[in-house]
C-alpha cells in the first residue's frame, strides 16, 4: 500500500481511508462516525474526531471537508479546453488565459503542440465560444474545444497505508429518507445553501446547524436538502476531500487514446472501473491536430508507478481492439498554473427559479 510523505498518526490514516465518501449525513454526524471507527479498531471520541479533522484542514492535508457539488447538476456549464503557448512567451499567454474569471484550471502539460490545458466554467453554454474567442483574440493562438460527450467515472480515492486501507468504510445511509425531485431548477434557498457549502462545512461537531444559522434556516432542512442532494447527483459525496500532492501523488498522467468510435461506449466503462482511474471521458477530436477521442485520468506517487498504471490501462484497452504506438499518449502535469476551483454563484443563479 501507499505510504504517505506527510507524517500522519493511525488516525490521520484512518480518517483519509475511511471519510472520503460516505460521511453521515446527521445533525451530529461525528458521533456516528466516531462509531464506526471504533468498530473498526481504531479508538476516537467524536470531539478527537472532529478536532483532528479540523486541523488535518488547516495543516493542508485535507483541501476541504464537507460536500463535494456537482457543479454540471447545479446549471450552466463546463469544458477542458487546449491549446499552444509558444515557450518564449508561455508565461505572459498564461497570464492572458489565467485572467478570465471563467477559467478555473490551468495546466502546463507535456506535449510537443498543445501544452496548455484549461477548464473554462460558465452559467450559459454560449459564453464558452464568447470567452474563447476573447482568448484567441489576446494570446493570438487557436483553442481546442473538448467538451465531455459521455462521462464513465468521477471519482478519486486516494488510500494509504494503515486502518481501513480499502476504504470500504460507507455511512452515506446515514441521514433522513428523502425523495428525489425531478426539479431542475433550483429554489433561492437550494441556491444560497450550495454556495454556502461549495468551499466546504464548518468542522464542528454541529456543521449542518452552524450552516443553518449562517442561512437562517432550520438545520433539518439543511440536512434534509444535502441528503436529497447527494440523492440526486447535485452533490457527488460528502466526506473528506484530500489533497492528493500532500499526500504524495505527484505523478498527475492524462491518458488519452483513439478508442474506435463503434467501441468506445463497451471500453469505457472497462477503464473506469479500474481503482486508479480517477476521471473518465469520451471527448471529441479535432482533425489534423488531435486524434484522441477517449481520456482516463491516473495519479500516483512516483513515475514508476504512474508508468505502470498507464501500462494497466493500455492492457485493457489492447483487449479490445489493436491499439498502436500512435494510437495513446500520456500528458503529465508539469505545472500548475491556476486553481481556483468552479465559482458556482453565476451558475446557480442562472439556473435559480
């Protein structure tokens, strides 16, 4: 198993394995999560629980704790975009990029052309042509559009070594039963209770009432709406969310590949089921300067490592199909040149009733 560059304690350990999915949903929710280790061997009071997840936040180890928003379910959109920076002014087109607010990432990644790779995030589909047009028009350099045609997997564990090291441990029973809404849209109080989640939960042992009382709201209809929530697909899960480079994984492979279009919805879900695999698109080519149509995302802690993640995938594929020396790549994260996460105050309101 992985062996963490931080110094974490048994229960550092313990709480990164068992707590990135699957926390209760409960106005109390450390005391059952408190339990639940214990029934697991490792010995912690809700109150420890609560005060060493809040510093394992503070310290960096954890980038947040709460519920994880699904922005695309909250309105409006958003698409990975490439393109060129030519090296003797990479870092002043980097800038021009960077200074849109609609761009939330910003990836320096090798490759021979496109070695620019960003996340454009906004609450019309129409504004993804405005803002890369305004772009193009600054940096005087072409953009590569490629926005998600199918999504197979969204989903990251990144485990140590230590207790639960499966992280197996699921308590997303937990909470009221609730019934999915088929509402699109939000109400103003759904709308003001995401952007007040989005950056995280208070770590508490009361976070769904301190979130109540900063909406002026009863804590029931918190939980109850985070529940209905996660039901729904708004929000992905509620747990821990890690910082993956405190905890060693470096290594950041895009892999990406000329899957065969009449076989690329049986590969797909092969690929996302593999443990590694943290994100999982089919993507659309562009003629002439990228053929790749499928990309599968891994990490790990070390370029060893990564290669043979990047092996496993390529054995999947080869079940399928032929796959060639020109037929795949792996673009490695070099550089992270802007991170500030989905802003979904402009979304939400475009999709608020």
């Amino acid at each position: 198993m992985i062996q963490a560059d931080a110094d974490l304690s048994h229960l550092d350990r313990a709480i990164v394995n068992a707590f990135q999915g699957g926390f209760p949903v409960v106005e109390r929710p450390f005391e059952p999560a408190a339990e639940a280790l214990r029934d697991r061997g490792v010995d912690v009071t809700a109150s420890e629980l609560c005060r060493r997840i809040r510093e394992l936040d503070e310290e960096g180890i954890l980038s947040r704790f709460g519920a994880l928003v699904n922005a695309e379910e909250i309105g409006g959109t958003a698409t990975l975009v490439a393109m060129h920076a030519p090296p003797e002014r990479f870092d002043d087109v980097a800038e021009q990029v960077n200074d849109h607010r609609e761009v939330a990432h910003n990836y320096e990644r090798e490759h021979p052309h496109l070695n620019m790779w960003f996340v454009v995030s906004v609450a019309t589909e129409s504004r993804v042509d405005e803002v890369l047009g305004e772009i193009e028009a600054e940096t005087g350099q072409p953009t590569y559009n490629m926005p998600k045609r199918h999504e197979f997997h969204v989903g990251a564990k990144f485990l140590l070594d230590g207790p639960i090291s499966d992280g197996d441990l699921d308590l997303s029973h937990l909470g009221p039963d609730v019934e999915p809404s088929d509402e699109r849209l939000l109400t103003p109080d759904e709308r003001d209770l995401v952007l007040e989640i989005q950056g995280g939960l208070p770590v508490t042992e009361t976070p769904y009432a301190d979130v109540a009382d900063a909406l002026g709201q009863d804590t029931e209809w918190v939980v109850e709406t985070i529940k209905r929530f996660d039901v729904e697909g708004k929000v992905r899960r509620v747990g821990v969310i890690p910082n993956h480079y405190a905890l060693g994984y470096s290594e950041n492979g895009m892999t990406v590949w000329n899957v065969p279009d009449d076989i690329v919805m049986e590969v797909g879900p092969e690929i996302a089921s593999l443990d590694f695999v943290t994100h999982c698109y089919r993507r659309p080519r562009h003629e002439g300067v990228w053929p790749y149509n499928f990309f599968a995302m891994t990490h790990g802690r070390s370029k060893a490592e990564s290669d043979a993640r990047v092996e496993r995938v390529r054995e999947v594929m080869s079940e399928h199909w032929e796959v060639g020396d020109d037929d795949w790549d792996t673009l490695f994260s070099t550089r992270i040149l802007k991170k500030t996460g989905i802003r979904l105050d402009e979304r939400a309101d475009a999709n608020t009733e």
